[in-house]
C-alpha cells in the first residue's frame, strides 16, 4: 500500500469517505484524466460529483486565475464590492441571464450547494408566510438539516431524525401519469376540508443525481409549474448537479420551457472546483433583509475569477454542441450494451451527460464501477441502493477519450458478468 493511503485510513476515515471507493493517491490532472502516485492514468467519469463539468485545471481559467494571484487581487472579501465580483455579475447576466430572457437577482448564500438549497427554502417561506415545503422521492439536496429534510432518501435522514415537520415528500413521477402525485395534491388543495396546507414550495431536480439519473418530462414539469402557479407555491429547481451544461443546456430545465421562481446553482459554476454557490432568485420576491441570511464565505474571488472565465465557454454554441454529440454516442452504446448483456437487466437512464444505467441485480452497478476502477476508470454509483451506474464525463471530452472510457465499462461489464 502507498504509504499516504495509511494515512487516509488511520487519521480521517477510510470508510466514510471516497477514498474507500477509489483507494488510490491521486497527483495530478488534466482535461478529464487523473494520474495517481505511480503515474497511472485514469479516465474521469466522476468529474467531482459534477462539480468539474468543464474538466480538471482548463487552461483558459488556470491562466487567469494566475494572473489575479500575481498582482495580488483580493481573495477574501465576504461580501464586500470587489471588482471580480462585479466582472461575474456582469457576465452572468450578459452571457446567461439575458439571451435566455432569464430575470433573476443574484444572491450569494455561502459556499456550497446545500448553502443555496437553505438559502431558498428560508425565502420561500418567509415570502408567502407559509411553512409547508414539498420535495420528491429520492430528491437529494444536501446534508445540513433544512436540505437533507427535503432529500428523499430515508437513510440519509433517519440517522438525524429528520425530514422535519413540515417537510412532504411525494412520489417523484417523472412522466406524467393519470393520476399522478401533483394531482393528488391538487385535489387535497381545491378541498377544503383536507386539512392540508397550501405548501410555501416545492422543490425538485429535473433530473434526479443522487437518486439514480430519473429524468422528468418536460410535460411533468410544465404540469408542477401550472399547479405551483395556480396555488402560489413557489417552484425552487435544484440545479447544483444538473446544471451547468449537465444535460444539454446551462440550466436544465431550459428545454421544458418553465421558469422557476427560485433556482439553485453550486458545483460547476467556480468551473475550476473551486467553492462557489448562488440563489437566483425572482425579483420581486427578492426579500431577504440585509444580514438575514448570511455566512463567511460567499465571497471568494478566486471563484468569481474562474467562473468568469468558464462562462467565456457560453458564448457560442460549441459546449452545447460537443455535449450533444457526446450524449448520442454514450447513450447509442449505453443502449446497445444493455441488449448484448441481458444478465445486467440495465435500463438506460438520463439526458445529456448526466447519464446512468440501472442495473437489475443487487449491489451489480458497484461490482461494474469497482471493476471500472481497476482497469482506470473512475465512475460513481448512484439510487437509493446504488444500483445505477453513472457517467459524469466532462462536457468538453473528445471522442477518444469518451470511447476509451465506454470501452472499459463494457470490459468491466464482461469482467463481472463471467
Ligand atoms: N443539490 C443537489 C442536486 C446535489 O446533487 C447536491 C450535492 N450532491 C447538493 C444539492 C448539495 O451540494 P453540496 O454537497 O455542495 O452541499
């Protein structure tokens, strides 16, 4: 053994974290390869758990990033006016916001994902006065009390206690059905002797990352947000994971033709994994009080420069092209390894690159990315039993790089099968 992986399992815990899936001392990365101590090369179908959508260190943002460290620009500043800050605002709104016919205030509500999830929910119901929030089977939204209450998985919540009061998880029905959870919602709503509570507001991923790539239809989502808008219920996507190019388009829910009242974005938008979140939020609902929802690290400008450096990437349509192309191979070959191998039961999930295949048989996906690790690739598992295997390559990969990654999934998918 390395003898830093000693280290790993001695001092933090080789058993909680990602080190046990990927037991190997990484050193250095490019593009969307890793090489660890010894020098060998992985493929990256991992991507930081989405947060590296355009890859490892692009050269574009390293260069400016580098340029901002050596004429000292500042790098904490809380929330204070900077001029990197200023130069993202302006970018996000010019190259985002605007050509999209998109108005959102932009808010910082601290570092991470679960930061803008908190941030929205407080919002919600402080601006319509009420308690209730609805969230969706096997939702993930992150681990701080408010999130992980409105994250759908029972295991992740029963340790803590929680979903707190309040909190009414739905079944998650992606496709629109006869009668599905919002009209059962809807029915409770329009009755008034149910008891039930018009909810503050709902909160849903358009395609499901933790809870096993389940994407929803467009029709689905026009639907919540007819019913949202009828009752006043405020629509809060969650787009930490599927954002950012992650199924096709900046935002994810751009092709379903809805407009949230609030949005969430983290992981990609530093664009160099760096710590960075924000909360856009409707203009009018805008109502947070200054300091009524703050924290110490909303202002990193080191981010703020990578993030304006990745939203360059925005200005044509070549990232979307790229993705588009990439998300017809992997899916053409996701589908056709999945009739060659019937033993998987595999059901070929996701949009985009935000993809994944569930496997039919008991703890198999894991085997198939333990496998896939062995031979140099590094891929996740996700769902409520982690019984999907999911690919997150970066967004800018090339051909090569994606055929050698599906490559080695169909040798794993054999080496495991036999
Ligand atoms: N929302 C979604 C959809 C996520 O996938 C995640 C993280 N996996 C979070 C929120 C929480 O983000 P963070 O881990 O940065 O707090």
């Amino acid at each position: 053994m390395n003898k830093d992986m000693e280290v790993f399992e001695q001092l933090e815990s080789g058993v909680r974290s990602y080190v046990r899936s990927f037991p190997t001392v990484f050193t250095k990365t490019k593009g969307y390869k890793m090489w660890n101590a010894e020098g060998e090369e992985y493929i990256d179908f991992f991507s930081g758990a989405g947060a590296l959508n355009y890859g490892h260190n692009d050269d574009h943002m390293k260069q400016k990033l580098i340029e901002y460290i050596t004429s000292d620009g500042i790098t904490h500043s809380l929330d204070m006016a900077s001029e990197a800050k200023a130069e993202f605002l302006t970018k996000f709104n010019d190259i985002i916001l605007q050509p999209r016919n998109l108005d959102y205030r932009i808010m910082f509500p601290g570092p991470t994902g679960t930061n803008t999830v908190e941030s929205a929910l407080k919002l919600a119901r402080k601006v319509t006065g009420r308690t209730d929030v609805i969230s969706f089977t096997n939702g993930f939204h992150g681990m701080t009390i408010g999130s992980l209450s409105v994250t759908g998985n029972s295991m992740k919540r029963k340790g803590a206690g929680i979903p707190l009061q309040n909190v009414v998880t739905m079944p998650y029905d992606n496709y629109v059905n006869e009668q599905d959870s919002i009209d059962y919602l809807e029915r409770f709503l329009e009755d008034s002797g149910s008891g039930v509570a018009i909810p503050a507001a709902m909160i849903l991923e358009t395609v499901q990352g933790e809870g096993g790539i389940n994407a929803a239809s467009f029709e689905w989502l026009k639907k919540v947000e007819r019913v949202c808008k009828r009752w006043g219920i405020l629509l809060i996507v969650d787009d930490v994971q599927a954002g950012i190019g992650r199924t096709g388009s900046f935002f994810s829910f751009e092709p379903a033709g809805i407009k949230p009242d609030i949005i969430c974005l983290s992981k990609s938008l530093s664009g160099y994994g760096l710590p960075l979140a924000v909360t856009l939020i409707r203009p009018d609902i805008d109502k947070f009080s200054p300091g009524e929802h703050n924290g110490t690290f909303r202002g990193n400008n080191h981010a703020f420069i990578t993030a304006s450096a990745a939203l360059d990437y925005w200005k044509d349509d070549q990232l979307e092209q790229n993705i588009h192309e990439k998300s017809e191979i992997t899916l053409a070959f996701l589908n056709q390894l999945v009739e060659k191998y019937p033993a998987l039961e595999g059901e070929v999930r996701g949009r985009g690159l935000m993809v994944g295949v569930a496997c039919g048989a008991d703890g198999l996906a894991g085997k198939i990315a333990a496998e896939a690790f062995q031979r140099g690739l590094i891929m996740e598992t996700a769902g409520p039993n982690d019984e999907v295997f999911k690919l997150f390559p970066a967004l800018n990969i090339d051909e090569a790089g994606l055929r050698q990654g599906l490559a080695i999934i169909e040798d794993s998918i054999k080496e495991v099968l036999r």
